[in-house]
C-alpha cells in the first residue's frame, strides 16, 4: 500500500515532534508491507468491512503519528466457504477498504492494508499481527471525540512499552492522559504513586507536558471493576495482554470486562511486545 | 509453490491462509483436531447406529468382515486423495481433483454425482436419525409405531436443519468437536466392557456363532451395502481449502478418521454378535445396537446409546448437507452450473440456494424410507468419485505437470492407486440392481447437463487458462 511522504502530510496544527521522539514516519520502508517499523509502534486496526463498521475521524486523527494496519475483515459462517464470499464481494470490499485507508492516508499515518475473508476473526487478527509485526491492536468503538486516554497500569513489567506507545499518540495533540492504578490495599497506595510517577516521567520526556497527565491510585479489591468505572469517563482505554493471545484477551480474559463495558476503542497492548520489554 | 497456480481459486498456499493477488486472503480456520471431527462425524453415524442390524442380517458375524473390507477400501482412496488434496488444498475435494486432472467431463459427472450422493447420504442418515427418534420416543413410553413417523420425524429435522444452516451464524465447529468426543468416549466404554463380556471375562465365553452362515459372497454385498460408512473422509477434501498446515493436517485427517472408524466399526460387529447373535441383531433392524446396549447395561444402556444415535445421525446428516452445498459451490464455481447456484446473501452469509438445492431433495429422498436404497446409491455415486481420483493421480502423475508439488507422496505407487481404483469400481459390483441403476440415471442425468449447459467449459490441467 502507499504512504504518504511526511512533506506531503497535510497540516492539521500538530506540533512537529520533538527531538529524541521516534520518528514514526520517516523511517518507514518505503513498500513497507511485511517489515516492521524499526523503532516506532504499529497499530492493527481491524474494520468489519461489508457491515458498514467505519473507523471514526477522531480515531484516524489520534493512530496518525503511528504505522496503521487497516485489517478489513468479512466474517462468515462455517456453512459457506470463504472463496464463495470472496467471489461475490471482493470487489466492494477491496472499494470499502480503500476509502478507510484513505482516510488514515489523508491523516498522514503510514498505512498498510489486508482484507481477510475468515470464519475466525479473531485467529486473523493474531495471525496478522505476528506478520506485519503490530504491537497493539485497536478494538473499534464509537469516539466521537478523543480528549482523553486511560491508561491503567498494573504492575512494573510492561510499563515502559505500554507509555512508550501513548507518548507517540499524545505527543503533538492536546490529549489528556489518566494513568491509573488499582491497589489492593492501602499499604501499597506508596508503591504505586511511585510507579504512575516514573510512568508519568517517561511519557513527559517523550513530549507530553507534565500537566495533560495525571495519576489515580485507587483501593479496591475489585481493579477490573475499577478500571471499568474510570473507563466511564475516558474516550479510549489502553490495556496491556495478559495472556498469550488477543483471543483470550478478549473472549476468556479479565480485560473482556473493559472491552465490553467500554463505550469508546480499546487499544490493546500485544503480550510478545510486553515481554520484550521486561527483558 | 508453483509458478502457475491453479485456476480459478489460485493463490499462495499458507499455514494459515490462502492469499490471492491483489491482497485478498482467506483465512484457514480448521485444525487436524477440526478435520478428524469433520471425518469421524460424518461416518461414525452410519456405521454404528445404523447399518450392524442389516450388516448382520445378511451376513451374519462375517459382516465384521464387511467394514474391515470397506476400510481397506477407503484406505486404499484415502492415501491417493490426500496427495492429491495436499498438491491442491482448495473446496471441492473430489471434484477439484478429477476435473484438474481429467477434464470437465468427468468433472461435471463427478461434481454433480457428489451432490447428489451427498444428498442421497443426508436422507439416509435423516431416515436413521428417525429410527433413533421413534425408538427413544418408545423407551419415553410413547410407541409411536415404526413406517411413517419415522419418515414424519425425518423430514422434520431434514427441513429443520435447512433452515439452520441457512440461518444459523453461530459457530458450531466447536459444538461438533464435543459431539465427536463424547460419542468416541461412550462407544469406546461400549466397546471395553463388550469385548471383556465376549471373551468370557463376566461368565460365559460368548460365541458369535457360525461365521459366516450365508457363505461368502454376502460379505462382499454387505460390505458394498455399509460403505455408506465411509464417506466421509472426502468430507475433509472438500473443505481442503479451510484447513490449517493443509500439508500436514489434511493427510492425518483423512487416514486418521478412516482408521478410527473402522477400528470401531469392526469391534461393534463382532461385540454386538457376540452379545446377542445375529438374528436378534437383524430382528431389531436400524437400532439394534440399542439392543446390544440393553442387553449390557440394562434400560440405561439402551437410553444412552439411544442418544447417542440421535447425536450421531444428526451431525452425519448435518455435515454431509454442508458438504453438498461446498461441492455445488465448486461446481458454480467453474461454471458447470450456474453461478446462482452458490450465492450468498449478507445478511446471514449463507449460501442460501445450494442450501436449498440440498434441503429440497434430501427431504424428498427421506420420504421414500428407502435406508438401503438410500445408503447404496450414496455409496455408488462415491465409488464412482473414489476410482476416478485413483485414475486422477495416475493421470497427474504420468503427466507431471510443472505445478504439480504434493506435500504428502501415496506410499506404494503405482500400486495402491490402481488397486484403489479397481476395488471402488469392484464393489460397486456387488450392490443391489435397483441402487445400481438408480446411481447410473443420476450419473446419465449429469452427463445430459453437462451436454446441455457446460460443454465449452475447459478446465483440464487448466490451472492457468481458468
């Protein structure tokens, strides 16, 4: 799939990065489909293409200083062949498709594109994530608006992929971001300002200011309960995997409670990359 | 892969997907787990629940015999098929195979004929599953009679499933995995505690009585009759293009579900006429193995094999009614019949016309009540299938085309298909005169359409020219 130049990004009052941010598009390859970006993040987008699922300019807006995976996907019943549905609606999925990388083009975002015909949605969405190498994926919601990001945050692993991943998405935008975490009980309220504090500095030092973030420690024996309150009041919740797959992430998994429960995108963090980091 | 891809499902073969140029794939979606259960579910219905009380009638305890033959047979098809399934991993199976290999004629005959006995297998399962149903509803103390509410049930259930299938969006791959394992599970603590109470462990020796009392030529018609049994493992070909690391999983699945079935195949026979002998096996017909449970364990025995016969005639004619729908996709596809045939609307994503070219005449089949007639066309119009994909890969092979590239080699080349290909036309031999002739109107019908309506398709080795 194309990209568009940077030179050739129109202007949409974003400030230019600043020094010591990764780049996220001038190091893209230039038919950069199978390669992954070299040290920016990149976003699988699936879009239920064929159902009228459209990807909401707030979002396209927000995914523009990251590579995107634009996945349109055709879910179909095991009673028919996915060859027969490609057969009658290549075509019009192939045209749906083109219009939403368009969008993300127009936004400037590196865009590459798939269209997967399956009985599985979610094994694609692995499959394709492991081959195009995205970090995170964004389950779709409504967002009118994108103003403010949650950011729950559990433990020490993982942090630090997790922040990085936002502090592209923020930085140069007027985002607001709640770092939160749950504690179980008091005596580890210490433990966890502590971890939003350095949570909080590595985002400032990759150029969001120190006053769009803040940071929420809760008690609560209930965190995904918890989690899913806050999220009430956020446009978009950033979870990292905890188990080995988006699949359990989202059928079997605690996060299934966020998901559910959230009325705006939830961009999940893929575990491979998480575990990267901890090393 | 090759260099010059198979029209007109052509594309790059992966693990997990088939890509198409211009970026569009298609997701692969069913494991080995998934292929075995396709397999297994399809024939474990017929050979279990329904055929030991007529394999036994006619041929007494040498009808074990019987399926051992039908799964040397299958056997002998199922390595050919699976090199062949393993060079081309696309819908269609059988089909893709022969019209490849041997052109559209023989496709179109095939193609059609695979349909058709497909459809001639779901009535015949649907007309078991009412034998099921009847005699669960008189173990409830509701005797309903046999004839005609077996046909009333069949029916019901035939129309029922249609209509699921075409409307129905929930994914039940996952269901019929449980359905396959629990019934292997039940049959194979049946068959334990049988064959210990045979060899003498709980009393008695129990002798089967004379091997075989009619001699030996019903161990052949028998075996023809109950080949039904093993249809299908070319169930698993015709979703080829859906499994996952086809190379690996679409061999396994095939040989595995052939030899699975026909390991339990055997042990029920000789279990159940060892239990109760053959002529009470015959007396009880289509449920007899229902009898061999009760003589077991009593009324509980008999209510659970009851429900597992109702589980297992169900999910043989369920799978084989989307097994025909997939093979008129294929068809469709080439254009050997329309391409309305396979349509698909989007509301439910179904394809709603094959589906119904199914339906509509497999309830009509299970009208008749015709068990034997039903399952013995089934069975000719498979055989026909089974010799032409030996012949197909004799064909290929002698040709060798530049695509040509299995993943899985038959062992014992030319041999085992030569002989798979003389035995599926030999044992068609042995069936009745009315299901031969019956399978020889349906194939002179396909001929006729082909004739009439395809004879400019050109397909093949059109791997290239579409």
């Amino acid at each position: 799939m194309s990209e568009t130049p940077p030179d050739e990004r129109p202007s949409d009052g974003r400030e230019e990065p600043p020094d010591g941010r990764p780049s996220a598009n001038g190091e893209e390859p230039v038919d950069g489909d199978d390669t992954p970006p070299r040290d920016g993040h990149r976003v699988l987008v699936p879009v239920e293409i064929l159902r009228g699922e459209a990807v909401p300019d707030a979002v396209v807006e927000a995914l523009a200083s990251v590579s995107v995976v634009v996945l349109g996907y055709h879910e179909i019943p095991e009673q028919t062949a996915p060859g027969q549905a490609r057969m009658q609606f290549e075509e019009r999925a192939q045209n749906e498709l083109a219009d939403v990388v368009g969008a993300f083009e127009a936004a400037g975002a590196p865009v590459t594109s798939r269209l997967v015909f399956t009985h599985d949605p979610m094994k694609t969405f692995e499959r394709i994530a492991v081959e195009l190498s995205c970090d995170s994926i964004l389950l779709l919601r409504a967002a009118p608006t994108i103003d403010r990001l949650l950011v729950p945050i559990r433990g020490n692993v993982n942090v630090e992929h997790i922040v990085g991943l936002v502090g592209t998405l923020v930085a140069g935008t007027d985002i607001e971001v709640t770092l939160l975490h749950v504690a179980s009980e008091p005596e580890a309220v210490d433990d966890a300002e502590a971890l939003l504090g350095s949570a909080a500095e590595t985002l400032a030092g990759i150029g969001s200011e120190g006053e769009r973030i803040r940071r929420t420690v809760v008690v609560d024996d209930r965190p995904l309960e918890t989690i899913a309150e806050v999220a009430e009041d956020h446009d978009v919740t950033v979870v990292g995997e905890s188990r080995p797959s988006i699949r359990d992430r989202i059928f079997g998994d605690p996060s299934e409670l966020i998901a559910e429960r959230s009325v705006g995108p939830v961009l999940v963090v893929r575990r491979p990359y998480l575990e990267l980091d901890e090393e | 892969m090759s260099t010059d891809p198979p029209a007109p499902e052509s594309g790059t073969v992966t693990e997990d997907a088939t890509r198409h140029e211009g970026g569009t794939e298609l997701e692969r979606t069913i494991g080995l787990a998934g292929g075995l259960s396709i397999g297994v579910g399809t024939m474990i219905g017929a050979g279990i629940f329904v055929f030991p009380g007529l394999a036994a009638g006619n041929a007494g305890p040498a009808a074990a015999a019987s399926f051992a033959v039908g799964a040397v047979v299958a056997l002998l098809v199922a390595l050919p098929t699976s090199e062949l399934a393993t060079a081309m991993p696309k819908s269609g199976g059988g089909y893709f195979f022969i019209s490849r290999g041997m052109g559209a004629v023989y496709g179109a005959i095939v193609g059609i004929s695979l349909w058709l006995g497909l459809v001639f297998a779901s009535a015949f399962y649907l007309v078991g599953f009412g034998e099921y149903a009847v005699g669960a509803l008189a173990e409830a103390g509701v005797p309903v009679g046999g004839g005609t509410m077996v046909v009333v049930l069949g029916v019901a259930v035939g129309v029922g499933l249609t209509a699921m299938s075409v409307t129905g969006t929930e994914n039940t791959a996952a269901l019929q995995n449980v359905i396959v394992a629990l019934l292997l599970l039940l049959l194979s603590a049946f068959l334990f505690y049988g064959l210990l109470d045979a060899v003498g462990v709980f009393g008695a020796e129990t002798v089967p009585g004379t091997f075989a009392p009619e001699g030996y030529l019903p161990v052949l018609t028998t075996a023809a009759l109950v080949f039904t049994s093993y249809l299908g493992f070319a169930q698993v070909a015709t979703v080829a293009g859906e499994i996952t690391d086809p190379g690996r999983n679409l061999p396994l699945a095939m040989v595995g579900s052939v030899v699975i079935v026909g390991i339990f195949y055997v042990l029920t026979i000789f279990v159940a006429t060892s239990a109760i002998g053959s002529a009470a096996l015959e007396d009880a017909g289509e449920t007899a193995i229902v009898e061999v449970a009760r003589e077991f364990f009593g009324v509980p025995g008999a209510v659970a094999i009851l429900f597992a016969g109702l589980l297992a005639t169900l999910s043989s004619a369920n799978a084989s009614i989307l097994s025909a729908s997939r093979a008129l996709y294929a068809v469709s596809r080439d254009a050997i019949v329309p391409a309305g045939a396979s349509r698909i609307n989007l509301k439910y994503g179904t394809p709603h016309v094959a589906l119904a070219l199914v339906g509509g005449p497999v309830v009509a089949l299970v009208a008749t009540g015709q068990t034997e007639l039903l399952a013995e066309v089934a069975s000719f119009l498979h055989l026909v299938m089974y010799g032409l994909i030996c012949i197909a890969l004799l064909v290929i092979r002698r040709e060798d085309p530049d695509w040509y590239d299995p993943d899985f080699t038959v062992p014992g080349y030319p041999v085992v298909p030569a002989v798979g290909a003389l035995s599926s036309f030999a044992l068609i031999g042995f069936m009745q005169r009315s299901s031969q002739a019956v399978g020889l109107v349906v194939m002179a019908g396909a001929l006729g359409w082909y004739l009439y309506y395809a004879r400019d398709v050109r397909l093949k080795g059109g791997f290239g020219d579409e």
